[in-house]
C-alpha cells in the first residue's frame, strides 16, 4: 500500500506538468488564431434590479439566440418577472424546450430566472 501511495505522489507533479504544457500550447495557438475579434454586444443581459415584461423578455430570447455563438448553448440570466406565469409565457414565447427553463419564486414576489439555449 506504501509504495502506491508513493507512485501517486510521483505521478502528480508529472501530471501538472503536462496539464501547463498542454494549456500553453493552446493559448500560444489561440495568439496566431486568424479568425477576427466582434465584440458579442447584442445580447445584454438585464439588471438584477429591473422587473421585465414577457414582450421584454421574449424580445431578448430571440435575439441572444440569434447570436453566432448560438451552436453552443449554455444557461443565460433571463431577469425577474412579476409572475410565474409570465417566465413561462417568456420560455414558451422564445422556444424554451422541457428542461431549459430554471425559476424560483422569491418571498420579494419576483420569479428570477434562467434558460438554456
């Protein structure tokens, strides 16, 4: 069992290692990268204070995901509404599928929430 032990811990160093070699050749490869730099400024995600209306939020589904790094979907602040029934009026308005819609509804009255697309 100690000569495991010791056999791991030798291994580890030689693991990071690798993990910084591995990571500075892909941001040396990412400095020659040709593609051209546009700023993502189309999709601002709203305040944390602001309370949107489902025309407000529909608004915004539709146009974060008409972004170009739209092929990679992920989980996005979609704002507080005043009603549980407004964030699903906003999810099923934008084409928020089953399971990509996250809500909880605060003592506040606000309903925060987040989707996936």
């Amino acid at each position: 069992m100690h000569r495991k032990r010791i056999a791991t811990l030798a291994a580890a160093p030689l693991a990071l290692l690798i993990g910084s070699a591995v990571l500075s050749a892909s941001t040396a490869n990412a400095s020659h990268s040709t593609a051209p730099a546009v700023a993502s400024s189309t999709c601002n995600a709203p305040d944390a204070e602001k309370i949107l209306t489902v025309e407000e939020g529909i608004a915004l589904v539709k146009k974060c995901s008409a972004r170009a790094d739209a092929a990679a979907p992920g989980w996005h602040w979609m704002g507080n509404y005043g009603s549980v029934y407004d964030v699903v009026a906003v999810a099923n308005g934008g084409g928020i599928g089953p399971g990509e819609l996250i809500a909880q509804p605060q003592s506040s009255g606000l309903v925060p929430s987040f989707m996936y697309y």
